[in-house]
C-alpha cells in the first residue's frame, strides 16, 4: 500500500466490495497495470514451453527416470523457490521479487538456445528449472504485491481482476506454439532412411528453428523488467505494523501462519484446487473420447471451449465479487463443481461433456480466491504466507499419481495453477504421430510423463 494510503488494521472483513474505497490506490495504478502484464507473461511462458518438451522427446532416448524429471523439473522449481522468493520479499521488497524472478525467467528462456545447439538432455532439463524457478519467484512476488495495492476490503477482488490476464497469457502461448513451434517440429523427409548423421542435423536444425518464441519471450520479460526497474513504486507498509523487535521474526511468523486457521485451510484447499485442475483438463479429452466415442480432434475442441469458458469466467466472478461474498462464491461454485463430477461419472453423454465444461466456470474462481482470503489480516507473515501456497501447486504433481495408469501432465503452471491451455497445447503435440527415427522411442511410461493429452490446452499454475 502506498505510504499515503496506508492498509488499516484491525479485523479482516470478509463481506461483498459495497464500498467506495478505491480499487487500486492512486499512485499504484501505474504499476498494478505492469504487474498485470507479468500475470500474462508468465502464462504465454508456461504454455509455449510445451512444444520443446515434445521436440526435446524426439531426440533423446528417455528412460523413464530421465522422463520424470521434466515433470520434477518444473513443478520442482516452483516448490524449492517459492521460500526463497518469500526471503527476498521480506528482506528487500515486492518489487525486487518481482525483478528476480522475470529476470531469472528471461535467462530460463534464453538457456532453450544453447540447449538447442548443444542438444543435451542436462542442459535442457538447466534451462527448463530455471524457467520455471524464475516464474516461481514471480508468482510468488506478484499475487501479494497486488492484494497490498489496495485496501484489504477489496484485495480478493483485486487479485481476481490480476490473475484473469493469466488464462489470456496461456491461451497466446497456445496460439503461438501452434503457429510457430509445431509446424517446424515435423519433417516430411523419410528419416528411416537417413544416416545417423543426416538425421542429426534435420532434428538440430528443427531445435534452432523453434528458438524464435523463446527469443521473443526473453525480450517480452526483460521489457518488463526496465518498465517496473523505471516505475517508482510507493512504500507499502503491513497492514499490522510491527509492535515489537520480535515481529517479523521468522520464528514468530511461523507461529502466525500456523496459527491462522484461515491460512493453515487455505493451503490445504489449495493444494486439491491445483489437482483438481490437472487432473480435470488433463482428462478431459479421454472422456470425450469415451462418452460420445469422438476423436482426438474433438476432445480437443472440447478442451479449448473449457479453457474460454476458465477465461471469461474470471473475469465474470470480479464483477459478482462488487456484489456477493468472496467465500460464499467460493463455497458454492466448489458445491456445484462436486455435483457436477458425481453426474459425469453417471452419465457418459453429452449432457456429460456439458457438465465436464461447466466445471470449468467452477473452477475459474478458485486459485485467487483461496489466495486471497488465505492470505488475509496476516501483515508481516504475508509473504512467507504467499510461498506457502505457492508450495501447494504441487499438489497438480501428486494427485496424478494417486492411480499410476493415468497419464501425467506437465505443468504450467501455473498457477495457475489456474490457467489449463498447456494441457489444450500438449494434445496438439500429439495428435501427429512422427515419422520413424533411427533412434530408440521412449517408452510409453516417459510418453505419458512428457506429454498431456492431446487437444487444447494445458493446466496452468496460476
């Protein structure tokens, strides 16, 4: 909050925005716009790095340890650096947080390159981490510093507003994958009959020519970055001002946290949202196939009308927040989302189809929400508060697992989780089978670490 304006103390509100406090305080107006732009980003990064996990497969021969750690890598990245992240904040400030993490994102995207002409598995599963270390630094920077862009009446909201620009980002990510990434990941050259040699340069010369996302990627970031470095940001100052040398100790806001059962629930809730919404997009396009015995083609199209369904709900729950209780949309849309699976699994149709997409419109609400309400009247713990639900995306890591037979999705990511059009990506990578290679296929236990199912999109963590 800026240090004209203060956040009030005092007991956290949890009633519909009827106020006429302002939405963004005046001088972060500004700087909420930039920040906004970061909640893009870091979806289109998300979602364009899916057709190089693909061209990545092709050329390495995977065990399926080395398979499963593209998953680790990413969903890895964001568990290990969201405490770290948390340290910058308290130390150093949103705004610095911010800096790291589209700066360590912008070198994540730049490392594809070298990886792209070296073509070693290490060095891809470097650049891939580092990516997705920077995105978490951001998200874990990015969602706090909004709800402290405002009164506390309102920062739920707020970070509605913030996160519906995630889903756009992904969806460009998928437009631009499809556009510019798939058509050059498939040859139409007999590679059966190439030498070992031939075949080498064909699939070194398909990396290099993918780069160009990437590229543009790192340069979007880094604009970013000299935007916020050059926008003078107001002092924000907790909502609950430190009363004792004690506070803001990390001992001390250990006990807060766990001792805040809205927190403590909010992980917790977190945790399943983030699985839920893998395991919903990641699925989706299997149970297409099976209810109405469609094609792959179709799922996917199935999939990209959940994810537009995702993305203008968002922005439809920030107008109904103005006017209806944040936690009572949260427990009646995640009542409806219940109902809704319990009829799908029932009824294997097309009204089944319909209920599937309409979870969709349920869970566009989620991730900000639970944000939001978790994190509120925690003051000086609210940054270390933010990493812990960062943390809890790896929920969309676990739950998968739960049945070993399911294919595994991964991630956006992000936040997003919260944006599912990597999962809508990752079916368009496989729905071309690719010509034979002279070198070994991974197993089908790597193809399904490496790949989401076919069609539309992919999960985001956001």
């Amino acid at each position: 909050m800026s240090g004209t304006e203060p956040a009030v103390g005092g007991q956290a509100t949890d009633q519909a925005d009827h106020t006429k406090e302002p939405f963004v305080y005046r001088g972060m107006i500004v700087l909420f716009v930039v920040v906004i732009a970061c909640f893009t980003a870091w979806g289109i990064a998300a979602d364009v790095t899916a057709p190089m996990v693909a061209a990545f497969k092709r050329i390495f021969t995977m065990s399926t340890f080395q398979a499963s750690l593209v998953q680790f890598a990413y969903f890895g990245a964001y568990f290990l650096l969201a405490l770290p992240a948390a340290a910058i904040n308290q130390r150093f400030g949103y705004k610095v947080g911010l800096l790291t993490g589209l700066g360590l994102a912008a070198v994540g995207a730049l490392l594809f390159y070298p990886a792209s002409r070296i073509m070693e598995y290490a060095v891809f599963l470097v650049a891939l981490f580092t990516l997705a270390a920077g995105l978490s630094i951001l998200e874990t920077s990015a969602n706090p510093f909004v709800i402290s862009m405002g009164p506390e009446s309102n920062a739920t909201r707020r970070l509605n507003l913030a996160q519906a620009f995630n889903p756009v980002g992904t969806n460009i990510g998928v437009f631009l994958a499809a556009t510019l990434v798939l058509p050059k990941l498939h040859s139409p050259v007999d590679r059966a009959s190439l030498s070992a040699a031939q075949l080498h340069t064909i699939e070194a010369g398909e990396l290099r020519a993918v780069m160009v996302p990437y590229i543009g990627l790192a340069a979007l970031l880094l604009l970013i970055w000299v935007v916020i470095a050059l926008t003078k940001a107001p002092q924000i100052r907790e909502e609950f001002p430190s009363t004792s040398e004690s506070t803001g100790q990390r001992g001390e806001i250990a006990r807060r946290l766990l001792g805040n059962p809205r927190y403590r629930f909010g992980v917790i809730a977190q945790f399943f949202n983030v699985a839920a919404q893998v395991c919903t997009w990641t699925f989706t396009i299997h149970y297409v196939q099976q209810a109405l015995g469609g094609s792959l083609q179709l799922g996917g199209y199935v999939l990209q009308i959940s994810l537009i369904v995702f993305l203008l709900s968002r922005f439809l729950m920030t107008w109904l927040m103005g006017r209806i209780r944040a936690t009572l949309l949260l427990a009646v849309l995640g009542g409806l989302a219940v109902l809704l699976c319990i009829y799908a699994m029932f009824n294997p149709n097309l009204t089944g189809v319909i209920a599937v997409v309409s979870v969709s419109f349920c869970l566009s609400l989620m991730f900000p929400t639970i944000y939001g309400v978790a994190l509120r009247g925690l003051g000086p713990a609210t940054k270390f508060g933010a990493a812990g639900l960062v943390m809890a995306i790896v929920g969309g890591a676990v739950m998968p697992l739960v049945r070993p037979s399911w294919p595994i999705a991964v991630p956006r990511i992000t936040a997003q989780i919260g944006s599912p059009s990597r999962c809508a990506a990752d079916s368009r990578f496989s729905t071309t089978t690719p010509a034979p290679s002279l070198r070994t296929k991974p197993s089908a236990r790597a193809s399904k670490v490496l790949h989401r199912p076919s069609a539309a999109s992919m999960p985001s963590l956001a």
